[in-house]
C-alpha cells in the first residue's frame, strides 16, 4: 500500500527496518570504516507541509530552507526526508533515479539494510513508496533498466531485482536474486542501458562481471574481465564517430583491489567473450582511483581518487582525454579551493555535479571550460563540516526529465533539490554610497511562480540606514531623483515594499521577501505571471559629509518560468 507523507504520519513508522547489528564491511582498510558519525536525529524538511507538521520521523516540519540550515548557492531546497523519515535507524549510500512510463519519477534510495523507493514527482511533497530490505552493508548501489531495478552491496547476495512495474499503485517487489558469476559481493552495478548489459564492479577483488538483460527480470550471466580490479565504471554504446556500434566500458581499476597501480581502464566491451584493452593511464599522484563521468560530448573523462584528499589538498577532479580512445592521455586536474573529499560525480545539462561528503552537492560548469570546469552552484548538507573524511553526502542523481536532482546523504538522508541557476541578474549603473561601496542585491531560492519562493538582499550599505525595495515591470535609468545620491533604475509605475521597511543593522543588509501573487504596485497589488521579467531595487536613506541624503543599489532583474 503505498504510503503518502500528508496521510500516513502514523502508518510510516512501519517502515522502521533495521536496527545496527552486525553490518558488513568490505574493503580492508578502507576509511569509510573511521571516524563514522551517527546518523543526525529528527526529522527534515516538506516543503509542502505546513511548519511544525508532525513528519514520519516523529519531528517538527522544519519550516523554510533558512530553518534546515543549510547554506546553498543558486540551489533550492524542495524536501528532505531524514534517515528517521525513511524508516531508518543506520547512515544512508548512494541514490538513483526512475522514470514510470507515465512520467512519474522516483528515487531509489541506497540505506545500510534496504532499498528505498520514494516519489518525487512533486519534489514539494515526497511519498514513500515502499523499501525492499537487504543484507547489512554501508555500500548499497542501485541502477535500473526498463521497469527494473537492479541493487548490490559488498555483503553479497549477488544481484537484487526489483519489480517498479507497479510502482505507480504504489507496489514494488524483490522478483529474484541473482546469484551466478561467482562471488555474491559487488562494490557497484552499472548499466548501458543501449546495449541492454548490466556490469557488477569490484566485490571480492573483481573486475567486470557481465549479465545479459534481454529478459529484464532475470539478467543472465555472460563473461568476467577480471585482468584488474574494478572499482566502478560507466559504460556506453557510440552511436556516431569512428566507435560507433562499439560498447566501451571506462572503468576507475587498480591492482590488489584497487590500492595498486589506479588509474583509468579503457575497454572494448563489444564482445564479452573477447574484451580488448585501449588504453591503460594513470595519473600523478594517485592513491585510489574511485569513480568517474564521461563529458557530454565523450571527449573528456572527470576521475576522483577517493584518497588523495587528505586535508593537504583541495578536492581535485582530474581530466583525461578520451577523444582518441587507444591514444587516451592524462590532461590535467581541477580543484574547487576546499579540502573536503570528493566522492561521486555526473555530468548532465552542461553541468558536472559532485557528491563530495562534508561539503555536499558542488556543481561545475562543464561547458565553458570543461577541461577546467568552475564551481557555479552548492548545496551543503553538512554545513558543520568541510573535514577531509567521509560523513557527508554519498551520491547526486542528476538525470529526471524534471530538472529535479536527488541527493542521499550519509547522516541526512534523502535530499530533493533543484538547481535554479541565475535568479536574477544585476544591471544598472550603481552610485557608491557613504561607504565608498556600490550597494548589490543578491537573490535566493526559485524562478517558478508555483513555488513562490523569493528572497532578495540588499547588501554593502551603510550600516544602520533606512530603506526598503522597490519593485516594477519596466526598467529606466534617472540620475539623482528628487535629489537623490544614486541612480534609480526602474521605470514606469513603481511599487514599494514598505510594509518591509527595515534599518541595515550593524551587517549592512536589507532583505524583502518576495510574494509573487501580491507584488506591490501605484493601483494595487498584482500577480507575476510565468514569461514575465520584473526589476527591484533598494533605496536607503543615506548621508554625504553629514549632509542627509539616500541612495540606490543596483537593480536586479528576475525573469520568472
């Protein structure tokens, strides 16, 4: 039955599977093992929701996005469901996405014992569907194909299939599991989802383990490459260009589990029976080599080493060249100035998006510059935190149709989010105020009118000054108005935000909160439709050589979707 968040306060604490007893582990000496926190108690986050909801975890509805205390840069906080909301007593993996046939989407999230699986077509307002419980490990991995779901962890039980044919009526079963190809454990489990193979990774020091997919339901195993250790891949089939009808496998292996010789794997995985080796590069200072992510366009392969981020050095990401794939070269590597660890990584819309443990979602413009890409959006999910260990967020799914990107945090659970790039745009010739500084605005939250989600700040002002925002559909630039220090930069009729007049305080700030169904203006209060572009400004009250004056930031437009 499937169990929705504004109906089922009660009936989720069934969903508690799980205590900590005995989970298995994998991986010698792998750090993962020190320093684990506990998972953080309480409950998170239901947009949706009225504040001070009673969620599944037992907690308050935390409210706003301020209220979860998250710090984030041009990205929106939709929900969060706690590890206590999800039904759970141990830390949370790696997260996954689908799609229904009928464009419902889902998030298929990795806990110690379980697979989780919860909707998030409305990312204001999430619903458990259901868990399908597992053995006992802090790796789980999920992927999918077709109306399947495929999970693995390091305690073995081979290949979990899941059932999501049903999910839509809120039904999901374990069909089968698969036990052939040797050793049950895995590390992860890819899929190219062209060519219909599925691919274990790592598990008891193996390469690739290779399963036909034909029958969805029941993946049939084909062959092992097992020449190195596999710690985690992305294969594909070209479709174009001199690889085409080629299935390439690029494969983040090492030697003695990994800890040997790591670098980059290039494999042609066209033939299971016969895989031939391309290319085989490492890369300087190389301690662990993780996961990785093909650029958009297949020229380029994003690597994380796991390891080499040990509070020396910032996260660094390094780049190979795979435009040749027999001539594969080490290009170079690119950092982000933190030294948090990174972990995994995708690239999708332009955009390289990391899960890097205590400094959460990072995201990259890969387009610009993808040899170099630069840090443009965060979402930090462990905001007391940017310690080199591995607490913090897991993994980022970046791929629903919906733009909606889902995280799973270690500690925190589930993350829905939405990169909202841009807000608004700064323009207009500012005048410096008293402080010898050009006052700015700066916005946060989100472009949609459905979500009317609106904050601006004025910052860089005079401490202590009176002001308020000022709002219009049109823009104008006139010099010194009636007097004024500054430059007003909107035009045609104004509205004014003085229910929201305050002083600038000791930090020099103004803030508005803006309510899209009810934007100030000369005739009366009036609704922002999507397509329209609406300008707002801050004007303060100011003072030269002690002469009482006022001034203006600068304006800022946000057109709204």
């Amino acid at each position: 039955m499937k169990t929705s968040l504004p109906t089922h306060l009660a009936a989720a604490a069934t969903l508690v599977f799980f205590a900590l007893s005995g989970s298995i582990f994998a991986h010698e000496d792998d750090p993962k093992l020190l320093n684990m926190k506990p998972p953080v108690a309480g409950s998170g986050y239901i947009r949706g929701l009225a504040a001070g909801a009673i969620l599944p975890g037992g907690g308050s509805n935390r409210g706003t996005q301020a209220g979860s205390g998250f710090d984030s840069h041009e990205v929106t906080l939709h929900s969060w469901l706690s590890i206590a909301d999800l039904g759970g007593t141990n830390l949370n993996n790696d997260i996954w996405g689908y799609v229904s046939p009928s464009g419902r989407e889902y998030a298929l999230v990795g806990a110690e014992r379980a697979t989780i699986i919860v909707e998030v077509t409305n990312p204001d307002l999430p619903t458990i569907v259901g868990s399908i419980p597992g053995p006992s490990s802090i790796w789980r991995d999920i992927r999918t194909y077709t109306d399947r779901a495929y999970s693995v962890t390091e305690a073995g039980d081979g290949i979990q299939v899941i059932d999501l044919s049903s999910v839509d009526a809120g039904i999901v079963t374990l069909e089968r599991t698969v036990t052939t190809g040797g050793s049950t454990a895995s590390h992860n489990v890819v899929v190219d989802t062209d060519s219909g193979f599925l691919y274990r990774c790592g598990g008891s020091g193996h390469g690739l383990r290779i399963y036909d997919l034909s029958n969805p339901g029941n993946p049939t195993y084909v062959a092992t490459w097992d020449d190195r250790y596999v710690h985690d891949a992305q294969v594909v089939t070209y479709t174009s260009g001199p690889y085409a009808g080629k299935e390439i496998a690029f494969c983040c292996s090492g030697f003695n589990s990994g800890w040997v010789d790591p670098g980059l794997s290039v494999l042609d995985v066209t033939n299971k029976q016969n895989i031939v080796q391309l290319a085989q590069v490492s890369y300087p200072g190389g301690v662990y080599s993780h996961q990785g992510a093909l650029s958009e366009d297949r020229q380029l392969f994003y690597l994380g080493d796991e390891l080499d981020e040990d509070g020396s050095i910032d996260t660094t990401t390094h780049v190979f060249d795979v435009s040749n794939l027999t001539g594969t070269t080490y290009t170079g590597a690119f950092t982000n100035g933190s030294r948090a660890v990174g972990h995994n990584m995708f690239t999708a819309n332009g955009h390289l998006y990391q899960a890097n443990y205590n400094d959460g979602l990072r995201i990259f413009d890969a387009t610009t510059n993808p040899s170099s890409p630069v840090e443009v959006a965060y979402f930090d999910t462990a905001p007391t935190s940017s310690a080199a260990d591995y607490n913090g967020m897991w993994g980022v799914y970046p791929y629903l149709p919906s733009g909606t990107l889902l995280c799973n945090d270690r500690q925190r659970g589930l993350f829905v989010l939405t990169h909202d790039p841009s807000l608004g745009q700064t323009y207009c010739q500012a005048s410096a105020n008293s402080t010898g500084q050009v006052s700015t605005v700066q916005g946060t939250g989100s472009r949609t009118v459905a979500d009317n989600d609106v904050s601006l700040t004025a910052t860089q002002l005079p401490q202590n000054a009176v002001g308020y925002f000022i709002v219009s559909n049109q823009q104008g630039y006139v010099t010194n108005p009636a007097g004024s220090s500054g430059n007003l930069c909107l035009g045609g009729a104004l509205g004014r935000y003085v229910g929201q007049a305050s002083s600038s305080g000791s930090a020099g700030e103004i803030p508005v909160q803006v309510n899209v169904n009810q934007v100030p203006q000369p005739l009366g209060a009036v609704a922002i439709q999507p397509g329209e572009t609406w300008n707002f400004q801050c004007w303060h009250r100011d003072a030269v050589l002690g002469i009482p004056t006022s001034n203006f930031s600068e304006g800022y437009a946000i057109t709204f979707q």
